[in-house]
C-alpha cells in the first residue's frame, strides 16, 4: 500500500467528491453560514477568513501526506453543499479517518450524506485496501452517533477530555469503526438506502 493517495474525484448517482483545492473557499463559505454545523466541530467557521484558514489547514495536512479533503457537490447542478475529508491518514498500517464532514442543513437527511460515505468507503476498503476506517464525534453529538451507529459502525470507546474546541470546551470525542471484513454488510445496507 503506498504511503499517500492521489486526489481522486469520486462521483456517484447524486453525490461528486471532488478533490478540494484553495480556490473552493468562497464557494464553501457560502453554504457554511450555519451555526449548527459548527457546534461540535474543533474548529470555527464564522467568517471566509476562517473557512479559508481551515481549507489551508487541511490542504497542509495533505501536503504531508495525513489527509485527503473534498468538497461535495451535487452531481446535477455542480453545487457545493459540503465537504468530508481522509484524515488521520496512516496507511502503512492500512487505516484511516473519515471526518470533517459537514452539508449544508437543506440537504441533511438526504441520500448526499449516505451516498457519500459509500464513495468514500468503498474507496478506502476497495481501491487503497484498509482493513480499518474510522470515525469519532462529539460525544454530546446524539445525532451523529446514532448516524454512525445506523450506518454499522462500532462503538470502541470514548476518549475523554480529547480535544478543546473553539469555543474554549473540552470535548470527549467517542470512536467508531468499519473494518474490512464488515463492509460488504455496511455497503448493502447503504446501497438499500439510496434505493428507496
């Protein structure tokens, strides 16, 4: 397994994730001015400064080989609604994040997230060949952990006080994952998702 990626674009029926690059922090920032995006996140976002500051953040991340970002957009129109990323990138060992992941409130609870998580799983597990992907949440996030816990991710375990967020909170932050050899069920239950 080679020790980065290349950008890729991953497109599936409704849902583009397509490489982000330091000229989509406008557009990003036009659909970000929601306050509950934000809430749990570790850093914010409350002004195009701050949505260029973390788009450089995570461009950086990828320049040493941690992570790998994308705006989202929907494959229809072009819109960007969002962004997801690969982080904590560690692919010696054959794992990764999925994280940073955040749409726009009119296209929540739509198939852009679940698609989106297929494209991205299966990119992880079928193309780099993971044996691990996972996730972690705020564990005040009831909302998140049960998207997770619905998408067949297992719960490991909190890590307590494991970030201070902007706000000046010190958040545990609770850890699921997908493993390799759990995907094809994750993968059908997402594929009957978006089938509906």
């Amino acid at each position: 397994m080679a020790a980065t990626i290349t950008p890729v674009t991953l497109t599936g029926h409704w849902v583009q994730l397509e490489p982000m690059g330091s000229e989509h922090s406008a557009a990003l920032w036009a659909v970000a001015q929601h306050e509950s995006l934000w809430r749990y996140m570790p850093f914010a976002v409350d002004s195009l400064k701050g949505m260029q500051t973390l788009v450089d953040a995570l461009l950086q991340q990828q320049s040493q080989g941690q992570s790998q970002p994308f705006v989202t957009k929907l494959v229809a129109t072009g819109e960007i609604i969002g962004a997801t990323s690969f982080l904590a990138m560690d692919l010696s060992n054959r794992r990764l994040e999925i994280g940073a992941t955040w749409i726009t409130p009119d296209h929540q609870r739509s198939a852009v997230n679940s698609e989106a998580k297929l494209l991205q799983l299966q990119y992880a597990f079928e193309q780099l060949g993971c044996n691990r992907v996972e996730f972690k949440t705020d564990a005040r996030n009831a909302k998140s952990r049960a998207a997770l816990t619905r998408l067949g991710a297992l719960e490991e375990g909190t890590l307590r006080q494991h970030m201070v967020l902007h706000s000046g909170w010190v958040r545990d932050s609770v850890y699921f994952s997908i493993l390799a050899s759990e995907f094809a069920g994750v993968s059908a239950y997402l594929e009957k998702q978006l089938s509906r």
